[in-house]
C-alpha cells in the first residue's frame, strides 16, 4: 500500500492525519502545502518517505520517522516552521539536502551513529537549533548547516 505523489497536496482542511499500518510508501510532495496539518501519525511499515513530502507543513509540530526509513530525502521537512521536535530512528543513514530548511523552531537534534551523511543545507535556518548530538564520522556537507540565527550551534 502506498500514498501516491501529491495525493493530499494543498489540502487546507487537513488538521490531523493517520497514515494506515500496512502503508510502505508516502509518495513525492504526498502532504506539500497542507499548512494546517498539525499532527501526523507514520506507521512502522513506512520504509520510502518521497521527497518534499511535507513541505511546507507550516502547522507540523512533531514527527517520528518509522525504523526502516534509511533515507531522509531532499526536502521532505522543509519549510516546516513550526517543527519543533523530530525523531530519527537508529538504522537511517543520509539525511538529503534541504531536509530540515527553515524549521525554525527545531531546538534538539539527536542523529543516530547509522546517519554517515547529511546533504547540503539539510539544518539550514533551523533558528532554535540549540543542541545537536551526532556520530563523530558524520559524513558533513560544507552547508549542512547553512545560515542559522543561532550562534550556540
């Protein structure tokens, strides 16, 4: 079972959503632009999350990548303002470029020691970004960070 590319994409009535045990795959730009999507439940039989799935969820407040997503693709949390808290699973390896952009209000990053890259502006304006804890032999692009208002980072 798979959400299709696009399937809720500037759905405005979307508050809350439960993607249904038993899906694998949430399709490219599945939930972009739903700017009021506060609350999304991803079962543990999600492996492929597409990119820009939820891009500019500007309303999504937290999130937990199910266990068997070994890839954060580009773009899929960008310009999710208000993220504030995201849990990576041990056993994801690369987070793409653009991933995380412009979630201002993510304060706490744990990456799991499975995590060997993380792509160009991944973390970029993450403005609240205090705390970040990551494996030593992190495979770190020169922007993966990029411009942070932040000078703790």
């Amino acid at each position: 079972m798979m959400i299709p590319d696009e399937a809720y994409k500037n759905n405005l009535d979307l508050v809350e959503f439960e993607i249904p045990e038993g899906t694998r795959h949430i399709g490219k730009s599945a939930f972009a632009g739903c700017e009021n999507l506060r609350s999304i439940i991803i079962p543990n039989s999600v492996t492929v999350i597409g990119e820009a799935a939820f891009w500019g969820c500007r309303s999504l407040q937290s999130v937990v990548v199910p266990k068997k997503v070994r890839t954060i693709r580009n773009e899929v949390f960008y310009n999710c303002y208000q993220l504030k808290s995201i849990t990576l699973p041990q056993g994801l390896q690369s987070i793409g470029d653009c991933a995380f952009s412009k979630c201002f209000e993510l304060d706490n990053l744990v990456i799991p020691s499975s995590v060997k890259r993380i792509g160009e502006f991944a973390f970029d304006r993450c403005d609240h970004l205090k705390h970040i804890i990551m494996p030593s032999d992190i495979q770190i692009t020169v922007n993966a960070f990029g411009v942070n208002n932040n000078n703790n980072v």
